[in-house]
C-alpha cells in the first residue's frame, strides 16, 4: 500500500507505478467520488477508447417482463 501525503493547497501527487499501471496521462480528467469514508478516485476514459470492452459479453440473460 502506498501513502500519499496531502499538500498545504490540498494536492495530492499520484505515485508513478500507479500511474504507470493505470496508464494515466497528465491534464487527464479523474473523478473524486466520496464513497462511505474514503474518496475513490476514477480515471476519465474518452468513448473511443471504450470501443469493444463488452465484447463476449453473454447476451442470453433472462430479463424481466417490463425489459422486454
């Protein structure tokens, strides 16, 4: 686990391997989320680069009759 200390301006600095790891750039957008006590932080994808992640996904669920 990685500490991350916050500045006297409240900026935090994203260590590398964790950027390396998401590949995340910089000026790129990431949402703050608070969720329960902690803040989730959650790259911001451009619609392009979500091209064909579902791809496999099993289309056969049974749905709810007001899904039809």
């Amino acid at each position: 686990m990685t500490t991350i200390t916050l500045s006297p301006k409240f900026q935090i600095v994203i260590p590398k391997a964790i950027r390396e790891l998401l590949g995340l750039r910089a000026r790129q957008k990431i949402q703050a989320i608070p969720y329960e006590d902690r803040i989730e932080l959650i790259p911001v994808r451009r619609m392009r680069g979500m091209r064909g992640f579902l791809r496999g996904i099993d289309t056969t669920v049974d749905r709810d009759p007001d899904r039809a």
